[in-house]
C-alpha cells in the first residue's frame, strides 16, 4: 500500500504525471498532489507517504528545503527531485540530503516508473528489515531451547527453507551447523524405567541427556538436541571443523567418521546408563545431505521405529546396515512430494487444493502395487504436514484428532487403503474448521491490541508504523487487517480518536489550544485548527466561543 505524494507549482506538471502513469501496476495504492512545500508538509502529516517526488524551484519553500526538512521528520521517506536544471549543484545537493533519484523535465515515463519502482523495491527491503529485527526481539523472548526445537521440527516435518534464509535462523539461535556437511540423526527413545516417572521428571531426563549427549559429542561433531514432534528425542551430528581436518583427507573418511560415531554412542549409552541409572534404545539414521534429507530420514526413523518394532532396553539399530535398508526401504510416491507440497499448499490456506492432492495420492496408490510401508509413508507425510501447520496456527495436533500422535491408534488406520484415505480427508477438514477459526481469533485480538493503543496513547509518535511495530506486524498487513474487520482505514481512526479527544479537552479543560495541539501529538496550533475544522465543521476556537 505504498502511497506517493507529487509537489510542484506548476499544478499541470503534477496533474500530468498523476494520470498518465499506471501507478497500480507498480504497485502504488494513492497518488496526492500538492503546489507547494507547505501544502506538502500538511498532507504528510495527515497520510502516511511512502515516496515524496518534488520540483526543486517553487516559490517559498524550495524542493531541496523541502526534502531536508521532510527527512528529518520521516527519515524512512523515499525522496526523488523533479527539476528542469540540470545543473551540478543541484544533484549534488541532493545527494547531500539522501535523495533516492534525480529526473530533469520533461518527464520520460519510462525513466520515471524506473525510478519510482526502484524506490518502491527499497522501501520494501528495508520493511523486511524492520519486520525481521522485531520478529528477532520477539523472538528473544523466549528461550533459545524452544525457538530451536521449533525450528527443527518445522525441518523434520518437511519445511523447505531457502539456503539464505536457514542461515540466518542457525545464527540468530546461536546453532553451529553447516549447511554444507553431511549429517547423521539419533533418535533416542527412553527405556521402562522413566515409564513410571511424573511429566516433570521425564523432562528433567530429557534435559539431562541432552547434557550428557552434547558434552560427550562436542569434541568430534556438532551437535543439536531436542525432543521431536512424535514420541523420542532427536541428535542432530555433523562433523566438526577439528574432526574434519583430522580424517578429512583420507581415503577412509566415512569408515572413520561412522567409528567415531559408534564408540561416542557407546560412551554416551553408558553414562546415561551410569548418571541417571536407566537404559535408552537409539536408531541412527544413514549419513544425508543437511537439511535436504532430513524430513527423509526422519521419516526412515519413525518406521523402523513403528514397523520394526524397535523396542529392545538398551539397543541401538543402524539404518546403513543392510537387512535394515531393506527392512524400511519404501519408494517415495512422486505425486505425495511433488510440487507444490501439501505443506506449501496448507500454508498459504489453499484447502481445496491441499484436498485435490491428498486425492491425487490415494488415486495414484490405487492404480498401482503398494504396501503396508507405502501406506505408512503416506500416513507419516500427511501427519507431519498437519503436525507443522497446526502448530504454525498455535494448535496441538493431538486435541485435534488423537490418531496423529499415538502409535497404536495409528495401527488402526493404516491396516486399510480406505480407512487411511477417509482419515486424511477428514483430519483435513477439522483443520480448516480449526484453523480458521483461530485466524478469526487472532484477528479481533490484534483489532483489540489496536484500540487499547490507540486509547491509552499521546505523544508525537502515534502511527500506522509505530502501532505496527507493538503488534509485530508489517504496517501494511495492519492496515488491510484493520481495514476488513472494521471498515475503517486506521489512519482515519487515529484522527478520529484524536479529534474525539480535542473535543473533549476543548469542552472539559481550560487548557489553551497550543497546549492541546501539543498534547495530541501535531506541530502547530494552525494544522490542528485545520484537521478540527475538517472533522467538525468549526475551528477550536469558534468551538470554545460557541
């Protein structure tokens, strides 16, 4: 919703370019026309200009004055100088200020969308770089431990994240992984004697052997622990700088790194054995390339988990073996992993398509050969998919339907083609019953936040942008929220609560009209006479006489 706003005294200059560019096709929301830099100054105070193009010679206040002025007041503000002089000085000057562009008269179209697009691409890199540093202090807020386990589970169950973007999670919650080394996943399920333990208890274990895990690892591997979305714990390894530059070289480096491997198991196996006097059982996944073939092995674990019957106190099963590879060997069924993902389609709420494609799958089985392990795969893609949306959304899966998460429940759905098939459809639409009605949820309370700003507010910093920033909410996005549920644009609401309160101060106070000016956040008693004026028909004045 970027609006701009046009300046020159010349009104035919600005009348021209107002109807002859195609602003909706660049993306521009509003187009205002002002004849002057005082006329200008007014009209950004009253709306929320994103782009400010000026013509630099007009009587009284220049262009340059005008931008100088203007950035001061909003230094988020694109400025772009429209002048007849091609004179040095001039683009020098507005360099000096910051200016985004420099157009001489007459006006080429094409240059000028150029430069009114570059501008919009600027300002919008810059609210992505605002968006991701409060999402960051937000984030902050919490603790690092559960800001990890979300982000692996978002990964195990099978979110696609740009390279780029990965790298800036794995920093920002401090987890030293590589993006380009290989990784092994430990799934680590706890044995009968934590069984009869209280919640509490489990979960001191838990966080103990994590402890235990990465001090025993970290010589060899880097190391990320966390509990996982279905029943066990997860250890993520990927060779660490110092063990890579010792066996690096040599011909034999994945017989030496899956050593090491298994003596540190057999080491860690013990001391949680010794310290917290009760067995763990483990499955280690193949070797796959981080973080393309985590959702993968993951989903490798989980059956040799379900289909095996992994459950011996004490053991460890390796995948690489080769009576195991065939044991959970399943061959991936193009039409479930094929784009666009059924998690793509559930993240941007596009549910009949997300049913097209469930629908799809199960047509594709049916006209083949599959297998109980077929239908376990399928049955573990769609889960994770609904596992990681309702979780997105603030649910748990589990209150949903209690299929997802309890393995001997899930025994009963995939035993039938038909049963798996009528549960998926179903599970599909109580999240969208669910899931709507929590956006629903969401949206009145962000309204609510909104009002109880708005109301509780004075100073000089009262905006879209800055209630937008309390919410941890893009302006934009706010806007159109705001917008929909109430029918009224925001920046309309701002000044008339505002007015609302001048009105009350004017009736129940004695304060003078500067005194309420400043109060209400504007800058000078005349503007504010003026937005009165507008609202209510009457100046403050003619309103305190009357």
């Amino acid at each position: 919703m970027i609006e701009i706003l046009l300046v020159d005294d010349e009104s035919y200059v600005t009348e021209s370019i107002a109807q002859t560019i195609p602003w909706e096709e660049i993306g521009v929301y509003k187009v205002h026309q002002a004849a002057s830099g005082a006329a200008a100054l007014e009209i950004m105070e009253q709306q929320d200009i994103d782009i400010l193009v000026t013509d630099i010679s007009m009587p009284g206040m220049s262009g340059l004055q005008l931008i100088e002025t203007a950035s001061e007041r909003w230094p988020n503000l694109r400025s772009i100088l429209l002048t007849g002089y091609s004179d040095f000085g001039y683009a020098k000057k507005a360099i000096q200020l910051q200016a985004f562009d420099y157009i001489l008269k007459p006006v080429n179209d094409d240059e000028f969308i150029k430069s009114i697009s570059g501008a919009i691409e600027s300002l919008r890199d810059e609210w992505e770089a605002h968006d991701k540093y409060h999402m960051l202090m937000y984030n902050r807020k919490a603790s690092y431990s559960v800001l990890r386990a979300n982000l692996m589970h978002d990964l195990l169950l099978g979110r696609v994240m740009s390279e780029r973007a990965l790298a800036a999670k794995l920093a920002e919650y401090e987890i030293a992984f590589d993006t380009e080394t290989q990784a092994a996943m430990l799934m680590i399920q706890l044995g009968k004697h934590y069984t009869a333990m209280d919640h509490h208890s489990i979960s001191l274990m838990e966080y103990a052997i994590g402890n235990i895990a990465e001090e025993l690892f970290k010589e060899s591997f880097r190391v990320w622990f966390c509990k996982a979305p279905h029943d066990c714990l997860i250890l993520l390894v990927e060779p660490n700088a110092q063990m890579q530059q010792l066996i690096g070289l040599s011909e034999q480096y994945e017989t030496l790194r899956q050593r090491t491997l298994k003596a540190l198991i057999d080491s860690f196996r013990a001391s949680v054995s010794n310290y917290l006097k009760g067995d763990i059982s483990l499955i280690v996944t193949e070797w796959f390339a981080f973080p393309e073939g985590l959702p993968a092995a993951y989903r490798s674990g989980l059956s040799s988990m379900f289909l095996a019957a992994h459950n011996e106190a004490g053991s460890v099963l390796f995948l690489e073996d080769k009576h195991i590879q065939e044991l959970v060997a399943i061959k991936s069924l193009e039409s479930l992993y094929r784009p666009p993902t059924l998690i793509h389609l559930l993240e941007s709420k596009q549910w009949d398509t997300a049913r097209e494609k469930i629908t799809d799958v199960f047509r594709d089985m049916k006209s083949a050969r599959f297998s109980r392990e077929h239908l376990y795969e399928v049955f573990l893609s769609i889960t994770n998919a609904f596992m990681y949306i309702a979780h997105k959304g603030g649910q748990f899966i589990s209150q949903i339907d209690q299929y997802a998460l309890d393995p001997l429940l899930t025994q009963s759905i995939i035993v039938s083609f038909d049963r798996l098939q009528d549960w998926a459809l179903d599970m599909l639409g109580k999240l969208e019953k669910e899931l709507s009605e929590s956006d629903q949820y969401t949206k009145s309370y962000i309204i609510k936040q909104v009002h109880e700003l708005v109301g509780n507010h004075t100073g000089h910093d009262l905006s879209v942008k800055t209630i937008a920033d309390h919410v941890y909410l893009h302006p934009v996005y706010l806007s159109k929220v705001y917008k929909a549920e109430t029918g009224e644009g925001l920046g309309d609401y701002i000044i008339r609560m505002r007015m609302e309160r001048a009105l009350y101060l004017l009736k129940n106070t004695n304060k003078k009209i500067y005194e309420i000016t400043t109060e209400l956040g504007y800058q000078n008693p005349q503007y504010f006479s003026k937005m009165f004026k507008k609202h209510y028909g009457m100046t403050p004045n003619e309103f305190r006489d009357g």
